[in-house]
C-alpha cells in the first residue's frame, strides 16, 4: 500500500511520537522478561526439562522484540518524513503482539514439568493486560479494542486446547471448577472495552491540546504580523516637527488596536510651503491600516506635483474608489501653509469639525467640510480651499473623530463642544501641550471606558 500524506500534520506527528515511546517501553518489557527467565534458569536451578521453555521463551521474546525494533524504525522514518505508516501496520503490530502471550503459553502448555495445566494458571497470562493497556498510547481506539478481543480470544483458545489436548491430565476437573478460569477472557474483553474508552478521551484530548496549541501559535503569529504592521504604521508617522520659522505644529496618534485607521503628516514642497494632512479611515484595524498607507502614498505622490489642493484631492479620490470596496472611505483634510505670508489654505473632504481659534477674538470658530469623503464618488468636484490668515497666537487644531465620540460607561460621549471649551481653556498653550491637554481631558471624562475609536490631533499655531 502506498504512504499517503499526512492530513492533520499535528496529531500524527504526537501519535507516532505516541506510538515511538510505546515501543520503547514494549522493549523493555521484552528485555525484562529475558533478564527474568535467564535469572531463573542461571540461579534458581530448574529442572533439566524446562531448559527447552527457557530456551523458547528467550527465543521467542528475542522474535518480538525484534518485530517491535522493526516497527519502531518504521514510526522514526515517518516521523521524519512527516507521512503516515501503512494502515495494514498497526492491526499487524497488535496481532503479533497479543501473539506473544499466546505463544508463551502453548510453550509451557508443552512442559513436562510440571504439567500442560500450568500455561492457563501461570504469571504469563498477566502479559495480556499489559499489552492491552499500552495499546492505549496508539491513540487509536479501534486498536485498542482490537487488542482487548485477540487477548481474550487467545486466552480461550488456549484454555479450550488444553482441555482438549490432554482430556486424561489429573487436572483437568480442577480448571473444570475454576470459574475465574472462565471470567478471565470476559475480563480481558472488558479491559479491552475499558482501554478503548481510555484511548478515545486520551485522543479527544491530544487533539484538544494540539488544537488549542495551533490556536495559539496562529495567535502569536497574528500578533507578531500586526506588531509589524504596528511598526510599520508608526514609522510612516513624522517623527519631529517640521522646522518652520514662526510656527509651532505638533502631531500625535494612538490607534485603539495594535494598528489603526488614523494617520498625520507633513510634506515640504519646494517653493517653501508646507502641506499638513489629517485623515480618517472607516473603522480601525489592519484594514483601515493599509488603506491609510494607501491614502499617504498617494497624498504624497499627488501634493508633491501641483501645489492646488483641490486638484491633488480630486486626483486622490479617483485612485482611492478603484481600491477600495463599497461602504470604506476616508475623512482627509489638508492644510496648505505659507509661512511667509502667514496663510494656510485648508480644504477638508469629508472632515469635521474642525477648530479655528483667533487670538484676536479669543474666540473659536468651527469649520466645516467641503466636499465628500475620499473614495466615495471619483468624480466628487472639490472647490479651492478655504483662505485663513493666521496672527501670532491664532491656531489651527484637527481632531479625528475618536475625541468627541469617546463615551463614558453611561453612553454619555465627550462632544465637540466639550473639546471646544477645552481648546479655549488652554489656548495660550504650545501645540503639543495643547494637545496633550485634549488628551488628559479626554480621559479623565471617559474614566475606565475603553478607547473605540482611533485618535489623531494635528495643531498648527503661529508664535510670531
């Protein structure tokens, strides 16, 4: 027959390991009954006429053993070839050796000294169970009751041959009266029955641990791949503030899993402006994650091109709706500083609200956004961006949604208008600072309420 493949890797691999160590022990057994029946030749000095069932005994122990070693390299070379043995194997392996008690007894059945009663009464017969019940690490319950029934018919066999082959043995009417004589096949039957339940729960749960094992291998390998994906995302994030005299911008971002559908960024384009974005992905996750690389792949791709903030976005929805499916999008807003005249140019696609905040006024106002989401419509018309000119002490603070929509264990979320008041109340304070104020504020609301939401803050503030 020839080897099939392997179809569920983990459980043979731990039943042929099984398998290995139950032959190691069977050897020992084998070895131990040799070592017995030598020293009962060699010290206890038996009789002349039970040297030929030392000698059989011996032989046939050695015969076994080295059908056992056989089968042994057998397991060890599927083992490493990761195939399973010969199904006709194992039934072979289990006939041979619940033969081996069999054969032990018609031995002594045969000895003159000191009868052929003796075979059906001798400590041999208790071999039967010990084979039986290390049929169990098999794993295999129809082997183990396999093993339970040739035990049980071997006995019978044996006991029915020997009061068929010597009807005249003055012993005879003594096994005839013996009924443990006659419950011990019904007890190595049952045994067997015992041993195949045992090998069922035995194989119910190796297969329980190896699944719950390759669950957690598949965990720790999920984990890693998204603390990858983790780094990965972090790195594409400014990792300082973009040197711009007169201005003070600060970002920061945490995802609510390992990997988020947030990101901020920054881009210097070569007639000395700045463009500042912010966007937003439809949910969090590793999903939003690799739409947002799409998303600043592309921002940078197209912002670096053509300084007009609508025609990059125009351009950048058109990419996003061929890769993304129906129902995600992207919130994005970009900022378009020009340091030198103290402008910014802000058009938001989906993005709001966003915070203004006059120095002058020390007043906040709100501005909403100008055209749909990225991804939605490829053929979304986008107006030119809204002109802002910027006092010392004015800021500009972006927030992702994940700020205001954060709610405590009532249902009760912060709100725009408490971030609002937040904003005012520490607007003297650095971008950074500002926002970690936001964040401490945040938290301080939403108390043990674990984070939904990923969140993402950009401020730009002019200091002279």
């Amino acid at each position: 027959m020839p080897r099939q493949p392997i179809q569920s890797d983990a459980f043979e691999q731990a039943a042929l390991h099984s398998e290995r160590q139950r032959c190691l022990a069977l050897i020992i057994v084998l070895t131990l009954l040799i070592v017995v029946a030598l020293t009962r030749y060699l010290i206890m000095g038996l009789p002349g006429e039970e040297i030929g069932n030392i000698v059989g005994i011996v032989m046939l122990a050695m015969i076994t053993g080295a059908f056992v070693i056989v089968f042994l390299q057998l397991v060890r070379r599927a083992e490493q070839r990761q195939v399973d043995i010969p199904r006709w194997a194992w039934p072979l392996s289990v006939a041979v050796e619940c033969l081996f008690p069999t054969a032990m007894m018609m031995i002594l059945t045969h000895s003159p000294y000191p009868g052929p009663y003796r075979s059906i009464i001798a400590p041999t017969v208790l071999l039967y169970p010990v084979f039986i019940t290390l049929g169990t690490l098999r794993l295999r319950p129809g082997l183990a009751f396999l093993s339970g029934a040739l035990s049980a018919g071997g006995y019978v066999f044996m006991l029915i041959y020997t009061l068929l082959a010597f009807p005249e043995h003055e012993a005879r009417e003594t096994v005839l009266r013996l009924s443990a004589l006659w419950l011990y096949p019904i007890a190595l039957f049952v045994l067997g029955g015992v041993a195949t339940a045992v090998t069922f729960r035995l194989r119910r749960h190796v297969l329980a641990a190896l699944h719950e094992a390759e669950l957690q291998r598949d965990l720790d390998r999920v984990n890693n791949d998204l603390s990858v994906a983790r780094t990965i995302q972090q790195n594409l994030l400014p990792r300082a503030a973009p040197p711009v005299t007169g201005y003070d911008v600060a970002g920061w971002s945490q995802p609510a899993d390992a990997t988020g559908g947030d990101y901020y960024d920054w881009q210097d384009l070569p007639d000395g402006r700045l463009v500042i974005s912010l966007a937003d992905a439809t949910g969090h996750g590793i999903g939003p994650a690799l739409v947002t690389c799409a998303c600043r792949a592309y921002a940078r791709a197209c912002m670096e091109g053509d300084a007009q903030l609508q025609h990059s976005i125009t351009r950048i929805t058109r990419l996003l709706v061929r890769d993304l499916d129906t129902g995600r999008f992207v919130t994005f807003v970009a900022a378009l500083l020009d340091p030198r005249q103290h402008a910014i140019e802000i058009l938001s696609a989906g993005h709001g609200p966003l915070y203004f905040y006059s120095s002058a006024a020390r007043e906040i106002r709100l501005l909403d956004a100008q055209g749909l989401p990225l991804g939605i419509d490829a053929d979304e018309p986008y107006d030119a961006g809204h002109p802002i000119a910027l006092e010392p002490g004015d800021f500009l603070a972006l927030f992702t949604d994940g700020f205001f929509e954060w709610a405590r264990d009532d249902g009760q979320a912060y709100g725009m208008e408490r971030l609002k008041e937040e904003l005012l109340r520490h607007a003297d304070a650095g971008a950074d600072d500002l926002i970690s104020r936001v964040r401490q504020a945040v938290q301080a609301f939403v108390g043990d309420s674990q984070q939904p939401d990923d969140l993402t803050a950009v401020v730009i503030r002019r200091v002279r």
